[in-house]
C-alpha cells in the first residue's frame, strides 16, 4: 500500500477475502508497475477465453477439438498470448518455456537458472489455438499431432535478439510444448565470463594452443557444454582457419562456421558428416555429441591425424569420459593418445547480490561436507535469503563449475591398461586436477554462491 494507515481499505479487503490483511509500505510506482503486470496477463488470458468460447458451438461445450484452429490459430488474442508468454520468458531470464496440457487446464512453466517454476493456468479452451500459434511461427505442421516435432524462429522481445528452438511431444491431454531459448548474447561469450578460475582457465588453454587432439567437454544435459565450446570457438576463430560443425540441432549460429546440421530423415547422422567433411581440408572440426562408436572412432581418428577436434559426452566426470570411450569400443592406446584436455562443469546458481546475506558456518556443518578450509579461516561466507529482484528465490543468475583433466603421460599409461576412472581420478587430482565439488567451494568462499546450492548440483 502507498498509505498502510487506510484502515477502510484493510477492513474491506479482510472482509472480501476472509483472510487477515498486514500492510507493508511500497511506492505508487511499484504497485503500478506490478498491477499491470499481472492484470495484463489476466486480462489477455480472459480475452483469449472469450474469444475461443465463441466460436465453440454449443454442440462442443466442454471439448476440446484440436481440429478446428484454422481461426482461432490467427485471431489477436491467441497471438497477443504466445507473445506475452515469449515477453515474459525473456525478462525473467528464463531458459526454457514448459506449455503442458493436463486434465483441467495448461500448465505454463518457466525453467530460470536451471529451476522450473510455475508461471500461470490457463482454461483448456485455450490449448488448440496456443499450440497452433507456436507450431505456425516454428514452421511445423499444424495438422499432425500425433508424432514429436522439431523446429526453430527468431524473435527480437524487448530490444533483444532471441532464438527460439521448438519441441513438441504427443501426451495424453494433448501436445506438450517445450521452447528453448538461446540468446545471441551467450554465443559471444568469452571464457573468462563462464565461471572458471584463473587455474583452471590456464590448464584448458594448454590445449587449444595445440593443432591437433581432442578437447571433450562433459555433464548433464543443459550444463552449459555448447555454450563452453563456442566461447573456445571465439578464441579460434581466425580467417587463416577453416572450422566446421556438425550439430544436432545448431543452437547458435556464428559467423566463420561452416555449420552442418545433422538430419536423421536425409541419413545424414553424426557419423556420416564426419566421412564428409574431413575431405573438405578442415583444421578444426566440433562434433555436438559423440554419442556412438563409430562417430566416437572418427573423431579420435581426426584427432590423431592433424585436426583439433571439439566434442561432448554425457559422463558424470572428468575421468569417466576416458573410460566411457573405452566401453564404446574405441582401443584404449588410441584414446590415451588422442585427447589431450577433458572438461566436465555443472551450471550452480549465483546468490543474489541484493540480499545474499553473510553467516559464519559452524566447524561440524564444514566437517560433514569435507569443506576445504578450516572454519578459523573463514570470515564469512553468504546464502540465499530473497527479495523482489530475485523473485524471493535467493538466486539470480548461474555461473559454472569446472574440473579440468589434463591428460598426462601418466593418465595415458592408465588408460591404456583400462584402469577404472576412480583410479584415474585419484592420479589427476594429485597432479593438480580440482573436483566440481572443490571448485564449487572455492566459489562460495569467494561469496558467488551457497554451500546448499553446491551441494545440490554436485552430488
């Protein structure tokens, strides 16, 4: 309220809701900016109803036939929805955009800093044309449902260029939608922004000096591998050198590349651009995924005969990634020869610099974790807490946690006796290698993120 002493106002609305009312100060121009916030994406919401309820026969009341959306797919109030969905998404930094139907209504849902959050409902009646909207502006068929979908537009929202990749996946209340947001800004990334320390940032640059090898960057899906590897591909990026990429999809497009997308339908799959495209005389080539043994074969090949190759794997660690190539089939002379550097990384999310607030740990909570300094060296260190420019979540932002394997003569005489990646774990960290774990702590010490949230995305 701008006058928390309107005690009219307060009894009013304690009688409407029922519920006790606590005042709390906040400017006109707050409260403005928040009513029409909320109220516009109410209102539209209400009007895209209105709409699609009146062109539903009275015949169909109660039913949701996908069918008929040859209107409703071009009328204002569903574009003026999918809009202000795309709007909101992107000033929330939101990653990825959930459109779910279920029994009842649609679940729209945004995925900020790497957690999903529930944004709004809408009716049911809205599904058909809020579908339609996205799959006609993505270029997908709007009449086949019953199989997944792929495609992709481009958006400026708010001044900013923004690429949308679009996933559809049949359910049983219908189409669920995924969108994936991929802003041109993150592309032209450089990798001192990503999060690495000075250490680790030195031992991956070890090997992007080389001509030749293999650079594999490993975790999770959405763990940030593609944006790591394009921030390595800004440094590379010369005129002198012919680079090519094969991806599936291509997220970021990038001046210089020569970027194939990979096309199941066509055969042209990772393995078959691969036998391509080494006879266009590449000097570096990036491959998305190596996600088999023959796609894993040439990549290792390429790296052992003149080119730097770049490439992810989906392993937990640094060291499983050796042994991973190991179990698709690739000998493991061939493997201990040809990579050169392996970096596994996790997304955490960063405290929120307007209200982190600062705590000093107890030696026991330190002692559980295995914390790396001592509980008499440490002023203080922050955790979340919450506030408005937060959205009362404590976070705001992500920054990465990195484990960098240096392969060493030693890690190679490992490999090639197909020691476990415990083993090699154990010889990496003693020649200097730090865990995502210890590298996560080291940034809460440098008070960009929790012990909880390190915890979280580490175990």
């Amino acid at each position: 309220m701008i006058d928390p002493a309107n005690v009219i106002a307060i009894d009013d609305l304690q009688i409407m809701t029922g519920s006790t009312v606590c005042p709390v100060v906040s400017t006109e121009t707050e409260i403005r900016n928040a009513i029409g916030r909320f109220c516009h994406q109410n209102a539209s919401v209400e009007e895209m109803v209105e709409s699609v309820a009146d062109n539903i026969d009275d015949d169909h009341k109660g039913k949701i036939d996908e069918t008929e959306t040859s209107e409703e797919e071009n009328e204002a109030p569903v574009v003026k929805l999918v809009n202000l969905i795309l709007t909101e998404a992107v000033r929330n930094r939101a990653n990825d955009v959930h459109i779910e139907p279920c029994d009842t209504d649609v679940r729209i849902r945004f995925r900020i800093d790497g957690v999903l959050h529930e944004m709004m409902r809408s009716p049911k009646k809205v599904q058909a044309g809020l579908v339609s909207r996205i799959k006609i502006i993505a270029g997908m068929d709007i009449a086949e449902r019953r199989v997944p979908q792929d495609g992709r537009f481009g958006l400026m929202v708010g001044g900013v260029a923004c690429d949308f990749r679009v996933a559809t996946l049949p359910t049983i209340y219908g189409e669920k939608v995924v969108l994936r947001l991929l802003s041109k800004e993150a592309v032209m990334m450089e990798l001192n922004d990503l999060g690495f320390s000075n250490e680790c940032l030195e031992r991956f640059k070890q090997s992007f000096t080389k001509p030749y090898g293999a650079i594999l960057v490993t975790g999770p899906t959405g763990s940030g591998k593609t944006t790591t590897l394009y921030a390595g591909i800004n440094i590379l990026n010369e005129p002198e050198k012919n680079i090519i990429t094969v991806e599936d999809p291509v997220e970021y497009r990038l001046e210089g590349l020569n970027q194939v997308q990979v096309n199941i339908k066509a055969d042209l799959t990772f393995s078959a651009a691969l036998r391509s495209i080494l006879r266009h005389d590449p000097d570096i080539v990036m491959i998305g995924e190596i996600r088999d043994e023959e796609t894993a074969l040439i990549a290792i090949e390429s790296a052992l005969t003149g080119h730097l190759v770049l490439s992810t794997l989906h392993t937990n660690d640094a060291p499983s990634s050796l042994t991973r190539l190991v179990e698709m089939g690739i000998e493991p002379f061939l493997v201990s020869s040809a990579v050169d550097c392996v970096v596994a990384q996790r997304l955490a999310r960063k405290l929120c610099e307007s209200c982190k607030e600062p705590y000093k740990p107890t030696k026991k909570a330190l002692d559980d974790i295995e914390f790396p300094v001592g509980v008499s060296k440490i002023d203080k260190i922050y955790r979340a807490k919450g506030c408005k420019k937060c959205n009362s979540t404590g976070y705001r932002g992500r920054i990465g946690l990195y484990e960098v394997l240096i392969v060493s003569e030693q890690i190679e005489r490992l490999v090639a006796k197909k020691v476990t990646s415990d083993e090699l774990g154990k010889v990496a960290q003693d020649e200097g290698m730090k865990t995502l774990r210890h590298d996560g702590f080291l940034k809460v010490l440098n008070g960009d993120t929790s012990i909880e949230e390190i915890m979280r995305v580490t175990t």
